[in-house]
C-alpha cells in the first residue's frame, strides 16, 4: 500500500508570495513534507519570467512544500510531469480538457488557466526541497491584457467554486500521485507528452535569436523541449531560455 501523505495548510489573508512565505517558514520551522501555504490575497506573486498577479479573493495562489530525496538533481523534470499532470487531471475532473504548455502553463483552447513555479533545494546531489506554487484561475471572469489570453474553472463552466474544497480536492490528486512517483516516473512523462500543447502541429517558434518553423515531438526525460525544425529537420533539445512560443 503507497503510504499518501496528509497536508498541513496554513492560511492567510494576504502575502506577498507563497513560495517565498513558505521558504521563510522551512528556515524557520520544523515543517511536515505537504506542508501548504495558501492565501486568499497575494500581492507579489512571482511567476516563471515575470508577475503573476491574481485577482484577490477569487482564485488559488498556494505553494507545497515536497521532500523528494528520491529523486537526484537531474531528475527535476519529474516534478514538472508530476504538478503539470496532477492539475491536467484535476481539470480533467472537473469536465474540462486542458493541454500542457511546456514546461508548466496549463491551458484550456490557449488560454492560460494554471501557472506553476517550482523552486528546488539540493543537498547531496539529491532534491532536499521541493517548494510547488501554484495558481490556479477559479472564479475570476475579468483578465487584464497578457501576452497569452487567461480563463478561469468559472469562466470556462459558467459557475462558481469554493476554494478550499477545490484546494483540498487538488491536494488529494497531487499527494496521490506524488506517493507513486517513485514507481510511475514513466507513466507521469507518457501522459504529460500526451497532453502537450502544439504537439504534432507545425508552429512558429524563437529559438535563440531565430525564428523558425517547428513541430514539438516530446519533451525528454530531462524535460528538454525536442522540437523539429521543419527547415533542416533537425531535432533540437530546448531549455526554457533557448526557446519562446510565438502563438
Ligand atoms: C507562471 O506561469 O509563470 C508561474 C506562476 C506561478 C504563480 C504561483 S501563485 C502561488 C505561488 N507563489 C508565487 O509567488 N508564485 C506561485
């Protein structure tokens, strides 16, 4: 029997970021792996290149705190599969059908509905801490202008949500896998190449100081992009700085 773990939440009203408050808190405190750091309003929310801001009171901005030593330093992409699949099948769940923007943007018809930052800590050449922030658009119905259009669980089911039982109905999917991690590595990679946006479908990509048409084929097990460019059919092994999606 897999052993799930339980999450220990911590609430609060406001926060800058809950990936920092939850880093402070680990310098601190002796936290429980699936420690949780929830806020209904978050101010300075940080996201992969930039802000990630949210409206208050209305969505989901929390942070999880994992101890996977069982995973070494290049096994960090598991991660990556592991939260992008966990919310892919949360949403699955909730009757919707969203794809995975590598490395970590979940989209539902490209818009960008979920947003991930994962921040890790070594020691030994293994993963010491693993802290996973997480937005989620629930009942927000007006974005501003991004880059890549947003929508929300209300926006997209035209009803409204109760955030704590969405957070712990999230936390059950995500722990759950997380428990079979060890053992499902494969499974998590096959089904988060499933579920990739673009896949198979010829785009425009910037790849360095180039733009190029390519074909996504997968991601590797390192969780490097390998795109094909359509030109030389070369397949390039892509990292988030290499590489921008121009759709
Ligand atoms: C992105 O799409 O660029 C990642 C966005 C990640 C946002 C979440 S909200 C909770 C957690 N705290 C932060 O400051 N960022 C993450």
């Amino acid at each position: 029997m897999l052993r799930v773990l339980s999450p220990t939440i911590y609430r609060y009203k406001q926060l800058k970021s809950t990936n920092d408050s939850l880093k402070e808190m680990r310098k601190e405190l002796s936290l429980s792996e699936a420690s949780v750091v929830v806020c209904d309003d978050q101010t300075g929310g940080r996201g992969v290149d930039g802000a990630w801001i949210s409206e208050s009171e209305k969505n989901l901005t929390f942070s999880i705190l994992l101890n996977p030593n069982f995973l070494k330093v290049e096994d960090q992409a598991d991660l990556n599969f592991l939260v992008s699949v966990s919310i892919v099948e949360y949403l699955d769940f909730k009757g919707l059908n969203p794809s995975i923007k590598w490395p970590n943007d979940i989209l539902i018809d490209g818009k960008k509905i979920a947003g991930v930052l994962v921040e890790n800590t070594f020691e030994n050449k293994v993963i010491r801490d693993s802290i996973i922030g997480i937005g989620l658009n629930v009942n927000q119905l007006n974005f501003g202008e991004f880059r890549r259009q947003a929508t929300s669980l209300a926006t997209e089911t035209n009803r409204a949500f109760n955030l704590q039982e969405e957070l712990d109905l999230f936390l059950k999917i995500i722990l759950k896998n997380y428990s079979a991690l060890p053992f499902n590595k494969k499974s998590l990679r096959t089904k988060y190449i499933d579920r990739l946006y673009l896949k198979g479908i010829q785009s425009r990509f910037q790849v360095q100081d180039e733009i190029i048409d390519g074909v996504i084929q997968g991601v590797s097990s390192f969780g490097l992009l390998q795109l094909q460019n359509k030109t030389t059919n070369e397949i390039l092994n892509l990292d988030l700085k290499e590489v921008k999606y121009l759709i």
